[in-house]
C-alpha cells in the first residue's frame, strides 16, 4: 500500500504562484509514474501534468507554459510549480501514484485563487 500525502495548498493572489508536494510512502518511488490532478466543484476531475519513472513529463494544454512538474527519488517526493494562477485554477489538487496495474490517490490539497 502507497500512502501518498500532498502539500502546499492554500490562498493564492491572482497572478501569484504556489508549489505543491507529494510525499510518497514508499520505497521504490523512482519506479513509480506520478501525476498531479485536480477537481473542481461540479467537474469530473482532469490531468495536470504527469511524470514518468524515467523522468519524461506531459502537461494538460490548459496550464501548459505555467506548470512545472519534478520529482526528488531521494526524498520520494513529486512537486507541482504552479505560476501565474487564475481563478479558474482553484480546485483540489490530487496526487496520483501508478505502477503497472497498480493506482494510488492522495487526499487532495486545495488551492484557490482569490483576491
């Protein structure tokens, strides 16, 4: 079992930025594709960027340019750099762990963005 667990959530400014973490439980993270997704009231939830074991990353055309996704396999640790934040981008961010046919959540942190 995978306990995943995200942070860096909160209330950001329009324009402003925020960096979320992922701590992972687990010894092999670096074999582990990771992925950020988020939900936002009334919505089904949708991709945001995506990481893969070897380190290749993809990024949903909607916040492509103002997302960064990385992972520390020392720190067993997935980030998501979020920078020019809009309301539009206040959801719940979700974590997500996947391994051949293995898939593990988070909880989720909440972002959003007000003045």
């Amino acid at each position: 079992q995978v306990q995943l667990v995200e942070s860096g959530g909160g209330l950001v400014q329009p324009g402003g930025s925020a960096r979320l973490s992922c701590a992972a439980s687990v010894r092999t993270f670096s074999m582990y594709n990771m992925g950020w997704y988020r939900q936002a009231p009334g919505n089904q939830r949708e991709l945001v960027a995506v990481i893969t074991s070897g380190g290749s990353t993809n990024y949903a055309d909607s916040v492509s340019g103002r997302v960064t996704i990385s992972r520390d396999n020392a720190k067993n640790t997935v980030y998501l750099q979020i920078n020019s934040l809009k309301p539009e981008d206040t959801a719940v961010y979700y974590c997500k762990a996947q391994y051949g046919l293995m898939t593990y959540w988070g909880q989720g942190t909440q972002v959003t963005v007000s003045s």
